[in-house]
C-alpha cells in the first residue's frame, strides 16, 4: 500500500478522512464475486461510505441496487439507484418523503415489525403506487425485529404478514435480519455458526408464510446483511453441518466491506479481514507533543486534532499480560 504523498500531508488542516481507491474497488470486486459464486444477489449497504462518488464505483462495477438506513439517505442516493430499501424500522412520519421517492419511480422497500405501522403505510401512501415491504426479524442480535423462535414472535409474523397481504398497495417482499452479533463472535466457526442458526429460523418463519398464504409467499426472499457473515459465510459448513450456509439466502446486504476497519481485521479471530484490505484511514494534524509523569512513571503523550466526533466510539475489548480487561481505539501511525 502506498504511503500518502508529501503534498497530500501538507494540504491537511483539519481531521480528513484518506481513501485508497484501490484497496476500496477490490474489496467490492471480491464480494461481487462472491455473491456471483453463491447465487445471491448483492445489496450493498450504503449507510458506511455515504457517497454518491462511491455509489458510482459500485455501479460501474456492476451493483444495480441499494440499501441506505433512512429516508434521508435514500433521497441522496435516488439520482443514482432506483431500487433502494430502507433497511431500518420504518417511522410512518415519514410516508410524505417516501410518496415523493415513490411518485418519481424509485422501487422502495421498507422495514416493518407493526401491524399499525402497515396500517399506516396502507392508508398514507400516494394512489397509485406499490411499495415492497420486508418483515425484519431479530434472530439473535437483540435489537429491532421480531423473534421467529418464539410462539409469539412467530405469530406476530404471521399477523403482520397477513395485514400486508391484504393490502393493495403493499407488496410482501420477503424477510429480512442483520445478525449483527457476529460482531462479538470469537471465531471463524462461531460467525459462521452464526449465520447458520439465523438462516435456519429465517427459513423457518419463510415456511410457516408459506404454510399460511401460499400464494402470496410463494415468491418471499431472504435477505441477510453484516459485513462478517456476508465476508466468511461459505458454501457449505456451519453446525457441523454438509449444508451450506448460504443455500436458501437469497440477497445479502453487507456495508463496512469497502472500507473494512481495524474491528474487522481482529473480530473472528482475524477471519474477517487483514490489515492490507482496510481501505480507509483518518488523519489529524498533531498539535501538541510533550513528556508527562504520573504515579512514577514517564511517558509520551500527542494531542491530535480529532475526537469523538471524527472517530468511532466504538472499542475492542482484549485482556492485557496481567489479564486485565482493556480498551482498544485504533492504531497510531506517524508520518
């Protein structure tokens, strides 16, 4: 990887993010390959790069829809993609932005867990228009979604299946889950395992559609998205099993890929991805170097320009030689 030029250091005044495109488009152009080999449909998620000179690249490469986290992203990426799904719980506040997104031809695609959200979208959507509609599922992650592994998460699919069904103007696309508790996994295995309990429930919900509404779900798609299972999710393995991880996923929408980032390299006991794939970098201007002493030690200490803010506040947790638990931000390189 090349080092950023004399010039380009200079020209920094303020924290600036540093992309190597080329590290970026090989990173793209492995996981279309992989989504080409595994008969899945990639999705991308935009919600890490936010840039329409990257949605470009994507497209050029071959990319024809995408995923955003709200409205407001999906309205930036709408000049660029015409097909994009709002892959968060949707907020029937905002079904006057989604009218203006679907009445200029943009195929939509949003995220309900409620039968009052459906009710909604069913009542306030523009005449005349269609919208696709997932039913997301929380297979592990704890967070949004309904839980197909319960009597009454189950149910709740049913029914709130049932309501998009009978209702014209929405479409029952499929169903969608990001496990992403694959981000606390210690292995390889462990991520891909996984993977292989969250398709297992997702299918089992599909069947049960099915069983209720043949028709209506005879054509329902799965979609998984997270950049460590999408990265290390094969073929076949997973719970000891011949049966592939992705046979019966039909879509998958991973988002850190381009960029990959240090949690990456070390999650999964390193699976995920090596150093020489993180295609990004932020540089600050240091402004302070100076020698500190405290409880009797000495020590070197920098203060850059660059907080919170401009970094993650995320962290990796690792036990130190004296098996204390630490924190972990990032790494400093000095040019």
């Amino acid at each position: 990887r090349m080092a950023p030029t004399t010039e380009v250091l200079e020209s920094i005044t303020r924290p600036t993010l540093l992309l190597d495109e080329g590290v970026m488009v090989a990173n793209a152009e492995r996981m279309i390959r992989k989504a080409a080999a595994t008969k899945t449909e990639l999705v991308p998620h935009f919600k890490t790069h936010q840039s329409k000179e990257i949605g470009d690249i994507l497209k050029k490469l071959g990319v024809r829809r995408c995923q955003t986290s709200s409205v407001k992203m999906a309205e930036y990426f709408a000049d660029q993609y015409s097909d994009i799904t709002v892959a968060f719980p949707f907020n029937p506040r905002e079904i006057p932005a989604l009218n203006a997104l679907l009445l200029r031809g943009v195929e939509l695609t949003v995220l309900v867990t409620e039968v009052r959200t459906v009710a909604a979208l069913r009542d306030g959507l523009a005449p005349g228009v269609k919208l696709n509609v997932f039913i997301e599922l929380d297979c592990g992650d704890g967070r949004s979604g309904l839980d197909p592994a319960t009597n009454v998460g189950l149910a709740l699919v049913k029914i709130v299946a049932a309501s998009v069904i009978s209702s014209q103007n929405l479409r029952l696309y499929g169903l969608y889950c990001h496990p992403g508790h694959t981000y606390k996994a210690g292995s390889l295995e462990g991520i891909r395992d996984i993977w292989a309990h969250t398709k297992r429930q997702m299918l089992g919900a599909k069947a049960a559609l099915l069983a209720q509404a043949p028709a209506a779900a005879a054509g329902l798609k799965i979609r998984m998205g997270d950049t460590p299972g999408c990265t290390v999710a094969e073929e076949a393995g997973g719970l000891g099993s011949e049966e592939g991880i992705l046979d019966g996923v039909d879509e998958m929408s991973p988002g850190n890929f381009v960029f990959y980032d240090l949690m990456m390299k070390y999650i999964g006991g390193g699976a995920v991805a090596k150093e020489s794939e993180i295609a990004v970098c932020l540089a600050c201007p240091v402004v302070q170097k100076q020698w500190k002493e405290a409880a009797g030690a000495s020590f070197g200490q920098v203060i850059l320009h660059g907080g919170a803010v401009h970094f993650s506040k995320e962290a990796l947790e690792y036990t130190t030689s004296d098996g204390e638990r630490a924190k972990y931000f990032g790494e400093l390189v000095f040019f």
